[in-house]
C-alpha cells in the first residue's frame, strides 16, 4: 500500500529534485514495477521495469530487468553503463543485507514475503 499526500507522486517528487538541483538537461532514469510507477515513467528518458513488475509497467520499460530480489537494480545499472561488474556486487549484498535486517527486526523468517 502506498500513501502520499494528494498531488505529489514520484514524478512530481523527481521533477522537483531536477528542478531544484538544475539538473533538468542530465539524463533521467527510474525503476519501476507497479501501476503507480506509470506517470514517473513517462516523465523521464530511461524507464527501467523490474522483473516482477505489473505487466503495463514492463510495456513501458525501455529495459525490463531482473526482479528486486535477484539484482534487479543492479544490472539494470549495468545494462546502461551506469556501474561497473564490482559495485553492482556490492549493491546486490548491500539489497540482500537490507532484507534480512528487516526480517530480523520484523520477525519475519525466509517464508513470509515483506513485499
């Protein structure tokens, strides 16, 4: 479940950023997997699907990726050059480390699904 104040979205928030920073000429890339992720996606360059993404999502990608428990962020990273083989490693241990601090302090054990 995903709750935002009415009128902001992940595209108004990455707008916002680009605006702010004066960053609206750089290249633009975002990794989505659900319905509310569509508006983001045609608002920037490269829209980036996860693999477990909502069908609708992956027709928008201009990548479709492993899913975010395989990698997912990192080769879509590396699909576009954006890092190398050893940060992509590294990025995938730091995910995998993330999830199991959150089973520990949740309780949750390797059946349950935290997303």
């Amino acid at each position: 479940l995903d709750t935002m104040q009415w009128g902001v979205s992940k595209a108004v928030g990455i707008q916002d950023i680009l605006t702010k920073a004066h960053l609206t000429k750089v290249p633009t890339y975002a990794f989505g997997d659900q319905l509310n992720d569509i508006e983001m996606f045609r608002m920037i360059q490269t829209p980036i699907a996860m693999g477990n993404g909502h069908p609708q999502v992956k027709q928008l990608a201009r990548y479709v990726t492993a899913d975010n428990m395989h990698g997912g962020i990192a080769q879509g990273l590396q699909h576009f050059d954006l890092i190398w083989e050893l940060t992509a490693s590294l990025i995938i241990i730091s995910f995998q480390w993330a999830v199991q601090l959150v089973r520990l302090a949740t309780g949750l054990n390797k059946t349950n699904r935290i997303w």
